[in-house]
C-alpha cells in the first residue's frame, strides 16, 4: 500500500456511524491512503457477519484499526470510548481527521390523519443524534489530548438543512443545526489548529435513503436532476472527504461544499 504523503504514520481518523453508507466509504478511502481508522457504529448481532467482512478488508491494507458497537450518541459510551481509544493510541499517534456520519432520527410527518406525527422528543433525539453530538465529540477527543495540530472535521449534510421535504422535518433541523454547529467550531477551535466542514451529498442510495418513506420518488426526481443521469455513490462523497484532509484544503474552513454531481443545479 502507497503512503499518502500527507499522512503520517501516527496518523488515526475516527468515523462516528462508519459500518455503512458514507461512513465505511469514508473507512475504506482513508485506510487506503495510510490512514489508521477507528469507527464507532451501532448495530444489531444479525449484521455482524456482513460487518466483520468489510471491516477486514479494511484491516487487510496494513493499517491500525479500532471498532466500538455501541451508541455514540449516549454520554457514557462516548467516555468510554475515548478512554479506550487514550490507552490505545501511543507513541505520538493524534486523530487527524473526525468524520461525523451519524444517521438516528424520526422520519414522521407533522401532519397525519393515521396520526403517526412527529412529536417534541422526536426532534429532541433527532438533532441530539444528528448534530449535537459533533460536538460532543469534538469538544471530548479535545479534552482528551487526541487530536492532531491540524486536525479536520467534516460531517455529512443534505439538501434538506434549506429545504422542506415530507416527513423530513426533524432531519431538516438536525441538518441545519450541524451546519451552524460546524462554522462555530471551525471559527472558535480555529486557535487550536482545528478546520471543520460539511459535505452536502446528493442523494445516495444508502439503508439511510430507504428509511424516508416514499424514497422511490425522491430516488426517481434525483435521478432527473442530476446532469450526470445517476445517484451520488458512497465513494464519490468518500472521496471528498479525503481531499479535504489533504494538506492543500488546509485553508477550507467553515463552509458546506456540495458533492453531487450538479443535482442540486435544478
């Protein structure tokens, strides 16, 4: 395996939901440019098979590797984690890179006559999920000594932090709300060497996707947009992720930049 030059060989990224979708695109892309990975990510025992299969072809690179399966959303879990993660990193090792790819949230209308409508507490577990703990994380790996003098943030967002989408709602805040979380952490961590961005990619086909309901046709109306005719892939967002922890988008900060092949152009 090549050496990213931009990679040292202490050099680990932690990827919070990353045994799936965008987050194991984002595993297997780093590993493959010398990255150490760590991946937090909750799932059930009858995934596991699937799990460990792509989790060694990871390993199968050559690179360190740490999985925890429990929820990174819950504040004991997070200590533990990171104390494991304390003892296991030795010898100069940082985390360089943190990758935000959290996918928990309620996808009900506001609205329904079956009356299956979103309630306080399903905003609540959505936007603790899918924005708060960013900074959760960030604000503890800091804590903890952990991270590299140049670290990068990134988290995943969608067009829905600016648009109204059926059933959408509690995910649209929890959006919104990581884009606001991530320009204050690129503005006030900025002192510490610290950059933080989104990556807005277009619609994936990911296990997230078929969770919103009616998704053939959010699916189908991607697939008209789009000027490439075809669905953003995991890797393309992946890919994204990598250039920005290279040492030319050292000065990318603060911002959400789009990966989507020009769907969102109509």
């Amino acid at each position: 395996m090549a050496k990213d030059p931009d990679s040292g060989r202490n050099d680990w990224a932690i990827i919070l939901g990353g045994s799936t979708g965008l987050g194991l695109a984002t595993a297997r892309k780093l590993a493959s440019h010398g990255y150490s990975i760590i991946v937090v990510h909750r799932d059930r025992k009858a995934h596991t098979p699937q799990i460990e299969s792509d989790f060694a072809s990871i390993t199968a690179l050559g690179i360190g590797f740490l999985s925890y399966n429990v929820d990174a959303t819950l504040a004991d879990k997070r200590a533990e984690v990171i104390r494991n993660i304390s003892q296991s990193l030795v010898g100069g090792a940082k985390i360089r890179v943190l990758v935000h790819s959290i996918a928990k949230g309620n996808l009900k209308p506001m609205y329904s006559q079956q009356g299956r409508e979103l309630e306080h507490q399903d905003f609540q577990i959505t936007i603790n999920a899918m924005a708060l703990s960013l900074y959760d994380w960030t604000r503890e790996l800091l804590k903890a000594g952990l991270f590299h003098e140049d670290t990068r943030i990134i988290s995943f967002t969608s067009e829905g932090s600016t648009r109204a989408l059926p059933n959408y709602a509690a995910v649209s805040a929890a959006k919104a709300s990581l884009e606001a979380i991530t320009r204050s952490i690129a503005l006030e961590f900025a002192p510490l060497g610290i950059k933080a961005n989104c990556i807005q990619a277009g619609v994936t086909e990911t296990a997230s996707l078929a969770m919103i309901p009616d998704y053939e046709k959010i699916r189908e109306h991607a697939l008209k947009r789009n000027p490439h005719g075809r669905l953003t892939c995991p890797e393309d967002v992946a890919n994204v992720v990598y250039l920005l922890s290279r040492e030319e988008a050292r000065w990318i900060t603060g911002t959400v930049i789009r990966a989507d092949g020009g769907e969102s152009l109509m």
